[in-house]
C-alpha cells in the first residue's frame, strides 16, 4: 500500500500543474496524459514490473538488490495487471505472480471493495505460461491458503494440461479451487460487456507449456502485452504493426544492453534488449501515437536507476518504463 500512496501523491502533485513533458522529438502536456485517463469504464493497473525474480533477487546483493532492500520504492513487485471493469465492479489478473496476496490487495482496493466485508476473489485469471512469476501465485487459491471455488482461470491448451497434471497445480484442478477455461488463440474473447482480449503465441523458451502476449481492448483503446518474447524477429508478427494498432504497449524489458551480461553468450539471452527495442520501434515512438513502456525488468537491468544515463535514454527517445500503479483508461 505505501508503494501506491506514494505514486498517487506524486500524480497528485502534478494534477493542478499544465507542465510540459518534451520527450525526445515529442512534446505532450499534462492535459495529454489527462485525456488518456478520462471518459472509460475499463482500467489496467499495473501491479508490478520486475522480471520472474522480483527486485531484490533472493540471495542478490547486485547494486540495485542492495538499493531496492534499503529504500521500498526502488524494489518492484513480478510483473502483472489488473483489468478492472469500474462499472461491473469486476477485476481479472493478468499472471498470478508469488506476489499475487500484495497485487490482490492492491487491485481489489482499486475497486473500493477493501472494507466491505466481502472475500477477494478475483473474477478471473489470466495466464501468459508456466515460467515461476507468471502462475505460481495459484497457489493461495488452494487449500492450504484461501480453498477457491472454481475461480476463472484462462490459458492455453498447453498450459491447461500442464496444470492438470502436476502436482501441486492439479489439486488445484481436482479439488476445483481453480476450473480452467481454454483460450483459441488469435480469438477476441469476452471478459466483461466492455472488455475483451485476444491471445496470441510468442516464441519463448518453452519448457513446460508455450508462452502468450494478449491484447486488451476496452471501448475506446487497446493495450499491448508481451512481458516475456525470444526476440522481436524470431516472431511471426511485426512488432511494429501490432504497436502502432495500439494505444499502449508495454513489452519485455528484461534486459536494457550486452553491458549488464558481462561474459554471457548473447545468442543465448533469449528477450530483446531494451536498447534494440529503441531501435526497432523508433518510428512508432515518434510518431506518438502509442506509448511504448518496458517491463519485466530483470534486477541487473541498467534502465532501473531513475537517475541513470540508460533511463535518460529511454525517455529522451520517447518510451517508458513502466512503473507499479500505473493506470491506463481503455
Ligand atoms: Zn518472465
Ligand atoms: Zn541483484
Ligand atoms: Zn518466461
């Protein structure tokens, strides 16, 4: 909670000012980013931006391990959204992180449902793959935590049977805390009468099942999510296309250059580097349409510091990177 109270203070803080932004060739005032926030039913809130590890990393004392466990609001939560629906009162999480009980919390007081005396349960559950930031969370809807009745879980065929079929996930299955619903893939579906979201596959290390991006539309925008990708080229879709269809992106930012890999076969790295995304997507960015934020940040990731020259190029070229409590009105 004091992640967020101290987000909402700083937006807060530049809600009364018309302050300028320029952003490497683009300039867009706070009356922008209050057009962005208006006029929807349909929210995203970002509940957390770090790689499957989390930040700090257990057992790490890197730079900024040592910086996030001295100062909270440099540590950042596995990455995951909520997708809110203000008018129905329903909210969807989008991969079910270890940090699923704070992330629950955060979504479901977005709601203003906190004090009502009523159990948070999420209206459903949205999963990319089994890679450990992204499903293991599930677990505290079984019975040694809080015992779910048939709680919404959407995912891949794949992904099904691999929960269905190991253990602990498939007591989840059997005992029915969890019922799960296969997604066809490239086919809108409809969580709520206002949103709706189309899953897609991804090329990813593939272990255990295969690996998703979606994109979630509310009446008036789209929002782009690919947390976890092999590389923009080895792909089947063009990057660039599915940015400029949408109105935000917020893609996998893992890694920001070779620099933080000292020694590593960069062949091997398996997620686009931040600084080739900035490449590849440069016209997108100054065009302006779309805004374009990393996430997934892994906690050697140079573009972590606030203050450091990786970030400073990040904004100046017209990106972002996401942060906890970040809202996008769809
Ligand atoms: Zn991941
Ligand atoms: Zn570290
Ligand atoms: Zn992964």
């Amino acid at each position: 909670m004091e992640r967020r109270e101290f987000f909402n203070a700083c937006l807060g803080g530049l809600a009364g000012m018309n302050i300028f932004f320029t952003s490497g060739k683009r300039t867009f005032s706070i009356k922008d980013l209050k057009k962005e926030k208006e006029e929807t039913d349909v929210l995203v809130k970002v509940l957390g931006t770090a790689q499957d590890g989390g930040l700090p990393q257990i057992g790490c004392y890197c730079k900024n391990c040592l910086r996030a466990r001295e100062d909270q609001r440099f540590s950042r939560l596995i990455s995951s959204l909520a997708i809110i629906d203000l008018g129905e009162k329903k909210y969807f999480i989008l991969d079910a992180t270890p940090d699923i009980r704070i992330q629950a919390d955060i979504a479901f007081s977005r709601l203003a449902l906190l004090k009502q005396g009523r159990k948070n349960f999420p209206d459903g559950i949205l999963l990319t793959h089994a890679h450990i930031g992204h499903y293991t969370g599930l677990m505290f809807y079984g019975y040694e935590s809080m015992s779910a009745h048939k709680l919404p879980v959407y995912c891949s065929s794949r992904m099904k049977s691999f929960l269905s079929s190991n253990g602990p996930w498939s007591q989840l299955v059997s005992l029915e805390n969890i019922s799960i619903h296969t997604l066809s893939m490239e086919k809108e579906f409809l969580l709520t009468p206002r949103i709706s979201f189309t899953p897609f596959l991804v090329p990813h290390r593939n272990e255990y099942t295969d690996t998703l991006g979606f994109i979630i539309s509310g009446d008036k925008r789209k929002l782009l999510y690919v947390p976890d990708i092999q590389s923009w080229e080895a792909w089947s879709r063009s990057i660039v296309k599915e940015t400029r269809k949408s109105d935000v992106a917020l893609l996998d930012g893992t890694f920001c250059s070779s620099e933080e890999l000292p020694g590593r076969d960069l062949s091997k790295i398996g997620h686009p580097f931040i600084k080739t995304s900035l490449k590849t997507l440069k016209n997108v960015a100054e065009e302006g349409k779309t805004k374009i934020y990393f996430t997934h940040l892994n906690h050697s990731n140079l573009a972590l510091d606030p203050e450091g020259e990786a970030r400073k190029e990040v904004e100046e070229k017209g990106f972002g990177i996401a942060s906890e409590g970040m809202e996008f009105f769809l």
